[in-house]
C-alpha cells in the first residue's frame, strides 16, 4: 500500500472510532453529513474535504446505505491513479465494526458517478445526491473555486469531481472536443460539516459540564 493510501484509512480510522483529541462518528453524526433521511432512503454519498492526511489520494467518500442491516457504510478512497480502494463497515450500536465475509457486493458506487444532468449544467464522477447540491450552490453563487469544463463553442458548464480524469471529454450538448479549464471565481470557502459537527459536540460537552457543577453547586456532594 502506498503512503498516501496508508494515511488515508488512517485518516478515516480516526474519524470512524475516535482518538484522544475527538470522539468517534456516530451512525447519527453519519446521517447528518449525507442527510438523511431528507434527502431520501440511499444510497447517500458524501465526499470528505480536502485536508491534512488526504493529501495522497483523489477522494475520499462516504456511502450510507439506510436500509442495509449488514452493510451501513461504505468508504472509498481512490488514490492517485484513479484506482478505488473499498473498506465496509456496520454501526453495532456503540461503535463502528467491520462485518466479515462481505466483499464483492459495492459495484454501485462504480456506476452511481456518470454524467448528470442539472438544470443546463453537467456534472461528471458525482453522485447523484451531491450533484444536485452543488448546481444549488452554483446558483446561489457559494460554489467557490468548484473546477468545470466550458465550451466555447456552445457555452455548456461540465463541472467534474477531483477523482474524474478529464483527457478526451466532449462537450455533451454539441460534441466540441475542445473544451476550456475554468473554476468559479472566490476565495470564500464553505463551512465544513466536519468541523460545525465537532464545535457542536464540544459546545454540548461543555454546557454539560456547566449544568452538573451547577447542580452539585445547588444539590451539593
């Protein structure tokens, strides 16, 4: 296994059980970042930002499958040479586990990340879920800095995701092979789930911890 494949299951190890600095993801943390169930019954996908520990690979994603008792959870990394790398997992009830004798069975998330259309744009490599959360933020005008193909013959947006490789894609309107490199102009990014996620948590902690001193403060020992 290369290095940056390595720390990257490294990287989703921490996120999934924890470590000293943040508690583990939740199967309620989890559906939060795919949102479910208000974005329907699955399979959801969310693809991890870009940060220290995933500088070695493409992507990385999260596939939820709600309604799969045996496989919750699906992470796929895919490395540097477009190669994708599937680990499986279950929520027990506590903590996340692997479940045994289960591979073979994810030819979904190969098949999920064709061209889609939305709205006049295209978007190609993303599910269908997040897709059509970036043409919303595209028309809100927060997609900053997303990456896309322009044709200059038809002006046809194709925006493609980071794990997508670009070489011999036609326009899909007009057939122009000769497609311009574009990104959404800004420098605002986004607030990342992850960390909104993880101020809650220490938030929640905290006010806790405010409430029993207060009780022992009132109740005493």
């Amino acid at each position: 296994m290369d290095q940056g494949l390595e720390a990257a299951f490294r990287y989703v190890e921490r996120l999934l059980f924890g470590d000293e600095t943040r508690p583990g993801l939740t199967l309620y943390d989890l559906e939060r970042l795919v949102g479910y169930p208000f974005k329907g019954e699955g399979p959801l996908a969310y693809t991890l930002p870009r940060r220290k520990g995933l500088e070695g690979v493409q992507a990385v994603r999260l596939y939820y499958y709600p309604k799969d008792p045996r496989l919750q959870l699906i992470v796929e990394i895919v490395d540097q040479k477009g190669e994708k790398h599937l680990r499986h997992f279950r929520w027990n009830g506590l903590s996340w586990e692997e479940p045994k004798g289960s591979g073979g069975e994810l030819k979904g998330t190969e098949k999920r990340l064709g061209l889609i259309q939305v709205g006049e744009d295209y978007f190609l490599g993303f599910p269908r879920e997040e897709a059509i959360e970036l043409a919303q933020e595209v028309r809100r005008g927060t997609a900053y800095g997303a990456k896309y193909l322009l044709c200059p013959r038809c002006h046809t947006r194709l925006f493609y995701a980071p794990a997508t490789p670009t070489q011999g894609i036609s326009c899909p309107r007009c057939g122009n092979a000769t497609l311009l490199y574009k990104a959404l102009a800004g420098t605002k990014e986004a607030q990342d789930p992850l960390e909104a996620l993880k101020e809650e948590v220490a938030s929640l902690r905290k006010a806790l911890e405010e409430l029993s001193a207060y009780l022992r403060r009132k109740l005493g020992p």
